[in-house]
C-alpha cells in the first residue's frame, strides 16, 4: 500500500500530513506516509487544489483537511 499527501507545504498541508500519520499508526498499518511538496505532481494528475491524500496513486481527498476519523475511513475504503 502506498500512501501520499501531496501538497506546497502550508499549514493546511502539513495539518493533513500528521492527522494521515496518526491514523495509519491507529489502523496498525506498517507503511511510511510520504509528504511530497512538488506542485508538478498534482498538475500532473490534472488536479488544482492542495493539500491531495492518495492511496495507492489514486485521489481520495482533495482541497481540504479532514477529521482523523474520517481518514481512517477513507484509507481502509481505498486499499
């Protein structure tokens, strides 16, 4: 399973970044959260709005930083 947030490093990233961490600790995942700051990469996925939460190379949040629950969810959905 890959997991990634990708987004330019402002607050709002870095929040998504950290409640992703915890969650994948919570869920008993032994996988590295990647936190990629390249803007080209979500261009290239034709997406605009930062912060982006991929699993497994596929969107699942865009725009917006959500409740660690919520995450969760959102990650066991997608694997």
């Amino acid at each position: 399973m890959k997991i990634q947030v990708l987004g330019s490093g402002c607050v709002t990233c870095k929040k998504l970044f950290e409640i992703t961490q915890k969650a994948v600790l919570d869920l008993g995942f032994k996988i590295e959260v990647e936190y990629i700051t390249d803007i080209q990469k979500i261009i290239a996925m034709g997406l605009m709005q930062s912060p982006v939460l991929t699993v497994n190379d596929k969107p699942v949040l865009i725009g917006f930083t959500s409740d660690i629950e919520k995450i969760k969810k959102i990650i066991v959905t997608n694997i």
